[in-house]
C-alpha cells in the first residue's frame, strides 16, 4: 500500500508526507534533486523513502512508477504563481506535460494506482464579488482567465481522459500556522497587490493534506471535490495577512492595500467562497477553523508578540516603500497589470 507523494517537499507536500508516516502508511516522497530539498530529505521521519525525478522527463517518470509499484499518487508537483508567470515554458512543462507524464507511466503498470490530482479554484477565473452572489460548486463552469488556471484546466482533462482511477481535488488558498516561513520579498509583493476586497476561501494546510490521504481510499473515484476550510473560512483577501500578523503581534505592521474594481470583471484574482459540503461528507478533512489558525498562530509567536507589537510601526514603512501601488494613483488595484509589470504576462497560452 505504498503511496507516491510529487512535489514532497513543499507546504502540502511536507504536510502530507508527514501525515502518512504517522499513520504508519509507507511513503515514497519525490521532487527536484536540489540542495534544499537534499536538506529536507535528511529530516524525513520513518517509514519513508526520498526519490528524486525530473516528471518532466517522461524515461525517468517510468522508472520511478516501476521502482515504487504504489497503490496511489498523490500528484502535487507545480510551478505556482508568481513564478509561474516568469518561466511560462517550463511551468507548462511542469503543470501539464508532467501530468501526462505521470498517468502514462502508471498506466503500464500491472496494477494501475489511483490518481490523486492537486488542481485549483483558479480554474473558475476572476470572479468580481459585486456582481455574483453564488458559491463555487465543482459544477460551477471552468473560465481560467490566467496562466496557472488554464494549466489546472488542462491537467485535469488529461486525468478524466486516463484509463486510471482519478479523483481531483481543487484547492482554495491554503494556509499553514507557520506564515514566517514562507515569508520571502516576492510572496509580500504579490500579496499586496491582490484586491483586498476579493472573496477567497482559505484551508489550513493540515486539512488539506488530510483530504489528499482521505482521496486515496474514499470513494470518490472520477470526483472532482473543492477543498476548503469551514465556512468561517470564507474570508476578504484583505483579512489574511492582517490576521495573521495581528496573531503574531505584529498589529497594524501592514500597510492597507486597494480594494477591486466594481466595474470590471477582469480585475480580480481567481479566488472566492465554495460550498465545501460534499467534499466534507466524502473526505472528512476540516478540523482547523480560521479563528483557531489565529489563536494557533498567537500561542507559536509566545514572547515575541510584544517585540513585533513595537516592531509594527517600523514593518508597515517599510511595506509601504515596496508596495506594488506606492505612486500608482489610481482608486483600484491593477493585480494582473502589476503582475505583469514584475513577473510577466500572466494570461493563458495561445490555443
């Protein structure tokens, strides 16, 4: 009953991997062979295996399918945005060819595993809460209005067309407790260029890798199921990175972003609220609700909190210096304009 976990080492991959060795499932953790995933290998708890394999390469995606024989993969393997933006080809390569790569090659096996794909609500598009008032459902009709989305849409038809069994999970915006790690110059800029007024349905990571194990045996087959936190989840892009900071004590450290703009159904990112019912009755994954993230977040920041407290006023300057509007002058955030402008064109490939 082994299961193959892609792209192991990042925020759903670790949690994942970590998850399964504790409930004693044997693992086979993969990803790029690069120093920081090497590190990462060195701390991984028993029971399980690091393989290392380029899914690009469809030769050396055989051989690990053939080496391992798992009864399930769990496919989480990706180029995400911003980066996604700036390295359009190989995110292509990454997103879509390795897909089709994975499914090939556990097609051949004696006994085919099941598939467990990681997609996104960025399938859906922009979504301008002013003028809609329904939630996602995984009936809502796919629209990417972006790169990343339009590479999820593509991945997800290469795992209905496959002769495997498949489930595909769309993910709203995951979180973990543990924010300053992920903390790095491009996540704050892209982070306070998103209308701060866009709807987004958040989930703690710890949930989300609780669906992804769920997945592999549930039944589920050919559902495609939207993972997200409880509805007190169902949040303001402009709540998340002000909550958190407030937590860990640094209050009012961010400046304040722009909100969207009403009139245009373009300008907003591709996030919202989604009926999570359905998935909850099948996966039983929600356990962490939004204030017990916070209160999680408070207890782990401990003696700091007063230092970031005063720290505050210092942050919120500094932020403010690098904003992605500072001299814009305009009432309404431009994200997929200021994408652009830093990462690179941001809109879906040529048919």
């Amino acid at each position: 009953m082994t299961i193959l976990v892609t792209g192991a080492f990042g925020l759903v991959g670790s949690e994942t991997v970590r998850q399964l060795a504790v409930g004693g499932t044997p693992v086979v953790a993969t990803d790029l062979d690069i120093p920081d995933n090497r590190k990462k290998a060195a701390k991984l708890p028993a029971g399980v295996t690091a393989r290392y394999a380029d899914l690009t390469d469809p030769a050396a995606v055989d051989a690990l399918l053939k080496q391992v024989n798992p009864s399930a993969v769990i496919h989480l393997a990706a180029i995400i945005p911003p980066l996604c933006f700036a390295r359009r080809g190989l995110a292509r390569k990454v997103n879509v060819d390795a897909v089709a790569n994975l499914l090939r090659g556990a097609e051949k096996l004696a006994t085919p595993p099941r598939f467990v794909q990681a997609s996104s609500i960025a399938v859906y598009g922009a979504r301008n809460p002013h003028k809609i008032s329904d939630v996602l459902t995984a009936d809502t009709p796919v629209h990417p209005t972006e790169l990343y989305g339009a590479h999820k849409v593509d991945a997800e038809a290469l795992v209905r067309k496959s002769a495997l069994d498949w489930v595909i999970l769309r993910l709203g915006g995951v979180l973990t407790v543990d924010m300053m790690g992920l903390m790095n110059t491009d996540n704050i800029y892209f982070e306070g260029l998103l209308p701060i007024d866009n709807r987004i349905n958040t989930v703690d990571v710890r949930d989300v890798a609780r669906a992804f194990i769920s997945a592999t045996t549930a039944d589920a087959s050919g559902q495609t199921l939207l993972i997200g936190g409880d509805e007190s989840h169902r949040l303001r892009q402009g709540d998340i990175a002000p909550g958190m900071a407030g937590a860990m004590g640094l209050v009012g450290g961010l400046p304040i972003g722009l909100k969207g703009d009403p009139n245009s159904d373009t300008a907003w990112m591709s996030t919202d609220w989604m009926d999570t019912t359905h998935s909850q009755e099948v996966l039983d994954f929600q356990r962490y609700s939004w204030p017990d993230m916070l209160m999680e977040t408070a207890d782990k920041a401990g003696a700091l909190r007063p230092l970031l407290r005063l720290a505050a006023p210092l942050s919120r300057r500094i932020l403010e210096l690098r904003s992605p509007y500072r001299h814009y002058g305009k009432p309404y955030a431009d994200p997929w304009g200021r994408v652009a402008a830093k990462w690179g064109d941001p809109s879906p490939d040529s048919p």
